[in-house]
C-alpha cells in the first residue's frame, strides 16, 4: 500500500450498491484505547481507476482512503 500524508487505513464493513462503510484504524499511538465500536466511519465510494482495471471491494477488504472529508464523513477507496 503507498499512502500520502491524506490516505487513511481501515476496513470495509458494508456494502451497499456504489457505496462502502469503511471503519478506519485508530492513529497509531493516538487512539489505542478507542473501542472498535467508537472508531471513525467514513461512507466511500470506490475510485474509478479500480473500477476500470476490475479490482471489486467486498466486506472485509483493507483499504486506503484518500481525501476524507470530515464534514460529510466521505472519501474514497483508492486502493485494496
């Protein structure tokens, strides 16, 4: 995985149509006594390059996240 100073790690959680509940890893040593329940969700769509080279994205997958928006609680899965 390369990640970016705006990449974020987690795990695909949910499906739905286009979309993926992505539950991110804690920061390490930031977060370590956050339960896995608390830790942030963002709601993702997947990148069209992934798309265009066939890469699905299922419940369970690792992910990285790229630009997360914390507003709207988005981003998008940019890599499996």
């Amino acid at each position: 995985m390369s990640l970016n100073s705006s990449s974020l790690v987690g795990t695909v959680v949910a499906v739905q149509a286009n979309f993926y509940r992505v539950r991110l890893d804690p920061a390490a040593g930031i977060h370590e006594n956050i339960a896995l329940a608390d830790a942030p969700t963002l709601l993702c769509t997947r990148r069209t390059r992934l798309k265009k080279i066939g890469q699905q994205v299922m419940v369970g997958d690792r992910v990285v996240v790229d630009e997360p928006d914390w507003t709207d609680r988005r981003g998008a899965i940019s890599e499996v």
